[in-house]
C-alpha cells in the first residue's frame, strides 16, 4: 500500500514538473533563434547598405567621367571634316607637336607651308605649351593669290604674321575669352564662350578645343593681321 502511494506521488510529481521543463527549452531556443535572426538581418543590412553606397560612388565616377570626355573633345563644324583615324585624326594629331601635327591635317596644308618657308616648325614643335590659332586653307584662300605669294616670299613679314596667331601658354575654352600676349609681342583679343568665339572680331573658331603633344589648336576661317 505505501509503495503504490509513493509510485503515485512519483507520477504526479512528474506530470507537474515537465511541463515547466518544456516550456524552459521552448524559450531557449526561440531566444537563440531570435539571435540568429536578428545578427542575420544586421549582417544583411549592412551588406545591403555598403553594396549601394559602392553603387552610388560608380554611377558618381561615370557621371564625372563623361563629364570630363565632354569637356575635352573638340567641337565646332569644320571637325566633321577631320580624318577619323590616322596621324590626321584628332587621336593622331594628339600624339605629335603641332607644326607636325598639323602637317598631317588636310585642312591646314597652306598654314604648313607658311610655317615651313618662314622656318618655324622647330620653333613650334619644340615649345613646351602653345596656343595655336590656325587659318584654314579656305582663310588663306580669301587672300588675293599675289599678296598672299608675296607674304610667303618675305620671311619676316611671314614670321610676324604666323606668331601673330601663337600664345604662349595652353588655352582651354574656359580661358579663352579675353585679351592674350602672342608670340609676335601683341595681343589677340578672343570673344565668346562654350563653343562660339570669335578672333580679333575677324575670325570664327570653326574647330576648337584640338590636342597636339605641345598645343591646343583653334582652326579659325581667317588669317590675322598684327
């Protein structure tokens, strides 16, 4: 009789105790579970955050990048009719001083013989920063044939006229705009802004803003007189 007492005192003991046991497991596993949630949605969260913040910086480089191809590219509409590949193009130009340079530009045969008969191309190549303001075959067109002949048979009415439309110094099209010391000792007056200038109120640039190894070269579609 005492032993079925103490074996029903046992189970009831049991019964009452393992209910609170489950229920302890229960909530150890949910916190843990909880943790693991929660770190996870941190770890994400950042992930996520950095991965966007690496976004927003590469779409901030194209942006400036493309910005910066803009700024440098040269413009005007006699630039549609420079060669698209070899020395002659704007790429190959870029690679050679710009009395040499130029000579590999069609539209600037005139200006090469120019400089060649008043022997400036050592001059000009070997500078180390110019501006070039460049008469266009059709600007020394515009010359009557004699005076223009007599203008190449004197070399130094020749040498004044051609540093006449040389600065000493790189001009970017921001920094044109204004009066400028040439090479002949004068200055030059430029008026305009973005891709419209005028030269001396004489000349157009019909092709600016064009890279050699030592220039910046302004095709302009008249011949300046000091």
């Amino acid at each position: 009789m005492n032993t079925r007492i103490r074996r029903t005192a046992v189970a009831v003991a049991t019964a009452a105790i393992l209910p609170f046991s489950l229920a302890a497991c229960s909530s150890d596993s949910d916190d843990d579970n909880g943790s693991d949630t929660t770190e996870t949605g941190q770890d994400n969260g950042g992930a996520t955050d950095e991965t966007d913040g690496m976004d927003d910086m590469d779409d901030m480089d194209g942006d400036d990048a493309g910005e910066t191809d803009a700024a440098a590219a040269p413009f005007g509409p006699a630039c549609s009719g420079v060669p698209t590949d070899g020395p002659g193009s704007f790429e190959g130009m870029a690679q050679d001083p710009v009395a040499t340079a130029a000579s590999n530009n069609p539209d600037l045969s005139t200006l090469v013989a120019a400089v060649t008969a008043a022997g400036l191309v050592d001059t000009l190549n070997d500078a180390p920063e110019l501006t070039v303001f460049a008469p266009a075959d059709a600007a020394f067109a515009e010359i009557p044939e004699e005076d223009l002949n007599a203008l190449l048979e004197d070399q130094d009415a020749l040498t004044d006229v051609l540093t006449y439309h040389v600065v000493g110094e790189r001009l970017a099209p921001e920094d044109l705009d204004g009066e400028h010391t040439t090479l002949q000792g004068e200055t030059v007056t430029v008026a305009g802004s973005d891709e419209d200038f005028t030269v001396n109120e004489d000349a157009t640039v019909v092709c600016g803003n064009v890279q050699t190894a030592n220039a910046t070269v302004y095709i302009i579609d008249g011949v300046l007189m000091p």
